[in-house]
C-alpha cells in the first residue's frame, strides 16, 4: 500500500487563525485610507491570496484606483498594523489538535512542511511554540508566486526530499486546495465541505485525527 511521507500545512486556518487579525488590518485600511469599508464575508475571498492581491481585489471592491507607489505604501501599512496584532499570539491561539497531531506525525516518522504565502510565518511558528515542529519552512519570502500556483507546494516536497506523490496538503483555502492539486499531492480541506468541494477530502480540524486515517482515505487503492 502506498503511504504518505509528507504532509504540508497552510498556516493560516490550519494551524492558527490569524484570518480575523488580517480582516482587522485590511478594514482599519480600507476604513482610513481608502474611504469604504469591507465585510466579513469579503474577507474570506482574500483566504490563501498573497498581501498584493489581496489589495488588488480590495481596491477593485471600492471602485479605487492608485499608483504603483502608494499600492506599495499601503500594503507595508497594512503588514505593519498586522504584525502589531500577531506578536500578541500565544500558544493558546493555535487551533484544536494541531499540537497533538505533529506529534503523531513526527512519532509516525513522516516529515512536517508548512507552506504558506505569509511573509511572518516564522514570527507567527514562535510566538505559538511550534517553530521547530516543522522540517521545512517554504513561505512568502521564499516564493515568486501565489496559491493556486503549487510553487510553495513543490518547494515544500523538494526541501523534504520527498515526490509530490508522497505529501498531502492541508488548506483551508480554495486557492491552497487547487494549489496543492496542481502540484500533484492528495489534498485535505480543513473547513467546510460546501466551500472546499474539491479537497479529496473535508474535516472540520485536525481535533482527534491519526495520520494512520489519512493514509486509509488517502492512499489505499
């Protein structure tokens, strides 16, 4: 029977939420800055999208258009207001069974990625204590393109030394779920169903999951 070798995690969603504190920061922009406001529910279609794109598609939502410079400008703005409300983490903030089952993947001996398209991804792992459950770091200071583009995904297989064959991907995003597909690997979405239909498989979190419950879903003929 095949068997997994790696497993690669999206930070955001999967490990910590850190969604609210990104919503924060882009409303508290678009609030001062830009003259219009953002919901909630427009929130979640910035879920796995890079700090640039994610501007893109909020100027777009207001019908605002700036320059190159100021773009930049506001996007630095919005990182720093961000990293105000994250270096306020503890461990407390990581999400229910995530410690528990790095363990069992560590006791399991398949190797641990994260793969993320946040530049703080690593500030984020030690404010919470897990820094060093991780094998590979691959996140946004490490990649050239955005979820659903499975560079972050094939980086993370070839720093662990494993095919892509061999990992499964764990994303709470649309674009993290494509992005794990289009690199090959088996997918699991952490959310709900109706939103990730194309994971090959859907949990609500990783409270009480063995990687031996993977392997059967994932990887048995």
């Amino acid at each position: 029977m095949a068997e997994p070798k790696a497993f690669l995690f999206d930070l955001d969603g999967v490990i910590v939420d850190t969604a609210h504190f990104h919503y924060q920061a882009w409303r508290r922009l678009a609030n001062e800055k830009l003259g219009f406001d953002i919901s909630e529910a427009f929130n979640e279609s910035l879920k796995g999208v890079s700090r640039t794109e994610s501007l893109d598609r909020i100027l777009a939502h207001g019908n605002v258009t700036l320059d190159a410079a100021t773009k930049d400008a506001y996007a630095t703005l919005k990182n720093d207001w961000y990293v105000e409300l994250i270096n306020k983490m503890i461990p407390d903030d990581i999400l229910p069974g995530v410690t528990e089952f790095l363990e069992k993947t560590r006791s399991a001996g398949i190797k641990i990625g994260l793969g993320s398209v946040s530049k703080n991804a690593k500030p984020i792992l030690e404010r919470i204590g897990i820094l060093n459950a991780f094998d590979a770091i691959i996140d946004g200071t490490k990649i050239t393109k955005g979820k659903p583009d499975p560079e972050v995904f094939l980086k993370g297989a070839q720093e662990l030394g494993v095919s892509p064959e061999e990992c499964v991907v764990f994303e709470d995003a649309v674009a993290g779920i494509e992005a794990g597909q289009r690199a090959g690997m088996k997918t699991v979405g952490i959310g709900q169903p109706e939103i990730l239909t194309k994971a090959d498989i859907v949990l609500a979190n990783l409270n009480n999951l063995q990687p031996a419950d993977l392997q059967k879903a994932l990887f048995q003929p």
